[in-house]
C-alpha cells in the first residue's frame, strides 16, 4: 500500500507519531470495517440506506479516509449525503 498511497502513508506515519501506533492502527482497522460494512449494505438495501447508516457511524467517533492513486482506504466522509 505504501508504493499505491505515498502521501497517505506519509500522513499515517505522522499520526503515529503524534497520536501512537496503536490508536491509528485501530482507527485505520475501524475505518476499513465501516467501508466494508457500507459496501454489504449498498449491495443489499441500497446506497441512501448505506450512506445515511455510515453518516451515523461517522458521527459516533473516530474514523479515517483517504483516496489516491486510485486506491481507497478507510472511508470517505458522507455526512449529509442522504
């Protein structure tokens, strides 16, 4: 993922540092979870229901997203969407 997403991977490492390995690490997990939780939701009820239950995910906490080189990880932040 690092040769995919340098500047994120650069942002990462800096967040390590500043808020340890560990919490972002678990943020990142956390984020991966919620993108794959929203992604069987689409595909099962639809994406309004999907992007109003991520916006209530979004909005209990802690989460990250970022996008490049074409690659996601995380999710992206969708408060308002539907």
């Amino acid at each position: 993922m690092r040769d995919a997403m340098p500047l994120t991977a650069e942002l990462v490492d800096e967040l390590r540092q500043v808020f340890g390995a560990g919490r972002i690490v678990a943020l990142i997990a956390h984020s991966q979870h919620l993108r794959r939780e929203h992604a069987r939701i689409v595909a099962t009820q639809g994406q309004a229901v999907a992007d109003r239950w991520l916006a209530g995910q979004q909005d209990k906490g802690g989460w990250f997203g970022a996008v490049e080189g074409g690659r996601q990880v995380g999710v992206l932040d969708v408060r308002g969407a539907a």
